[in-house]
C-alpha cells in the first residue's frame, strides 16, 4: 500500500467553504496524513513529519502558489529523494496541474486518490518535470522552487486579472484568455496610459550569453511541458530545462506577431526584430521591477540580480 499524505489550502479558490467535510473525510481515512498548515513554519513541519511517516505521495489540494510553496519547502523534509506528487486542481488558473493532469478537486478526487493509493496503482501514471529555482546571489532572501516565471508586461498583466478579472469570478482558461485580450487592447489601441510599450531595463543572459537589449516589454521562463489554451511562446534551441522567451521593447509589429508568439511559431522578420526564445540550463537576470513566480510577486533585492536553474525534478502522479 502506498502512504498518502494531503496538504490542502482552504483559501484557495475552490476551497473556500466545504473544509469540514474534507477534514471529515480524511478523517476516516486512517492511512492518510491530513493538514492545512497556515505558514511557511507550519509547512515546514508537516511535511517532516510525513517525511518521518514515510508518506511516499502527497497530494496538493490548493493551486499553483500552494504548489509553489510545497516545492520550495520540500527538500529541507525529504532531502534528494522526494516523494511524488498529486495535485487537486483548485486555484484560479491551475496552470501546473494543466500540465502534469488532476484527479480534479474535492472530495470525489481525494477519494480517487485514496483508492488507487490502497490498490498500490497510484504512480502507474507519472508525468516527471524539472523545477524552476530562483535564487538571489546577494543571499537577500531563501531559494524560491516554483515552474513558471514572468517579468515585464507579464507582471502587469497578472496584477490587471486580480482587479478585473478574476474579481469578476473569472478563473482557469478562460481568465488566461480575457487577460491576454485585456493587455493587448490597452496596448494596440493607444491605451497604453502606463508605458507598457516601454518595457523595463533588465539584462538577461541564457548559459553565458548576451540575449537582449536593454529594455524589455515580456520575459518568461518555464519547465513546463504546456500551457492552458493552446498556448505554448516558445521555440528555439540550446541545452538545460528552462524554456525561455523575451520580448524587446518596444515591441515591433506587435499586432503582427502576437499568433506566431502564442504559437511558438515566429515568423523569420521577427527574430531579427527583438523577438527571441530557446533552452538553458542558468538563466541570470538583472531587474529593477518585480516578477512573478506561479502567480506571486517577488522583488528582485537590493543587487536586482536573480538566478534561475532546474537542479531537480519531481514527479506527478494521476489515478
């Protein structure tokens, strides 16, 4: 039998009310390892004692900044041998479980789980991903282990969903899809009334090598193996885990290169236009404005300098 352990968020989005009978439920489950730990302490603690318990996979009941906070926590508990994971998809865009698979969320997919964890058949499906880790060189804050980053316009944009989109009861795809919409007509229309045009200074650099200008309208960087939609803006070569995309600023022809972006797919003009993409295994960035790491934001320090590697993977886990 495999030992189950679920760490659940009961502020995330589809977690809001219906905690008691999820405690309830695990309650009766006397094989599996129940808690909503409320801080990073809290975290810390519950997943050494399932470390201690030997819980071989846990399932994650939040959405992509509980994930987030599970993987940045997990190798203080588990150390290089980590256990798998299962994410009950109950966030605002859920774009990790999009990509690695859900039992859903709720009682019926903690049941799922449950079951195939007695039936020993929980890791029969496994999606194995690397995972992004962003450190500061000036040691001005802890690691932070996540699997989608964004800078520049993308840091904006996510703070327009919180205000107009998902204050609206907008969430998952369609949420992705209205805040694309919303930036582009600020942007196309001759609305840009805050310089998103402009861009920010940043320098990147992919493996040791110079990538961009100087101002930059978008930057992303990801482990992921796809996106919600459809979407997938990267292409390109190089060696290493994270896939990349930067877009210069002011971005040329932006009308015209919004679908080949969204497709991965660019159009030879623009790779000489300041629209670039590929692979790498360190990614060193220099910032002056804040990012976003799967859906929180993170200040760049007093050096604005920050690092990104894939030094580990983890699996995902489905029934």
């Amino acid at each position: 039998m495999i030992r189950l352990g679920l760490i659940r968020n009961p502020r995330s989005t589809r977690n809001k009310g219906g905690g008691s009978d999820m405690r309830a439920m695990a309650a009766q489950m006397l094989d599996l390892f129940y808690a909503e730990p409320a801080t990073p302490g809290e975290l810390a603690e519950t997943l050494a004692d399932f470390a201690r318990n030997e819980v071989s996979v846990i399932g994650i009941d939040g959405g992509d900044g509980t994930v987030r906070e599970v993987l940045t926590a997990l190798p203080a508990a588990y150390g290089a041998t980590p256990p798998a994971l299962s994410i009950l998809a109950s966030g605002k865009t859920n774009l990790i479980a999009a990509d690695v698979g859900t039992p859903g969320h709720g009682q019926k997919a903690l049941a799922r789980l449950a079951d195939a964890a007695r039936r020993g058949e929980l890791g029969s499906r496994v999606r194995r991903r690397p995972l992004l880790e962003v450190s500061w060189p000036d040691g001005s804050r802890p690691p932070v282990v996540g699997m989608f980053l964004g800078a520049g316009a993308f840091t904006k944009g996510t703070a327009l969903a919180q205000t107009h989109v998902h204050a609206r009861g907008v969430n998952q795809g369609p949420a992705v899809a209205m805040t694309i919409g919303a930036v582009l007509l600020r942007t196309l229309r001759g609305q840009d009334r805050d310089g998103w045009l402009a861009g920010e200074p940043m320098r990147l650099s992919a493996d040791g090598a110079e990538t961009a200008r100087s101002q930059h309208f978008l930057f992303l960087s990801t482990t992921l193996d796809r996106l919600v939609l459809g979407l997938w803006p990267f292409w390109g070569g190089g060696d290493g885990p994270l896939r990349w995309l930067d877009i210069s600023a002011p971005p040329k022809r932006l009308a015209r290169a919004l679908l080949p972006v969204m497709r991965g797919r660019p159009r030879p003009w623009m790779l000489e236009s300041g629209y670039a993409s590929g692979t790498a295994g360190i990614i060193e960035m220099e910032l002056e404005q804040p990012f976003i790491i799967d859906g929180e934001v993170y200040e760049p320090g007093p050096g604005g300098r920050i690092r990104l590697t894939a030094p580990r993977t983890v699996d995902f886990v489905v029934p």
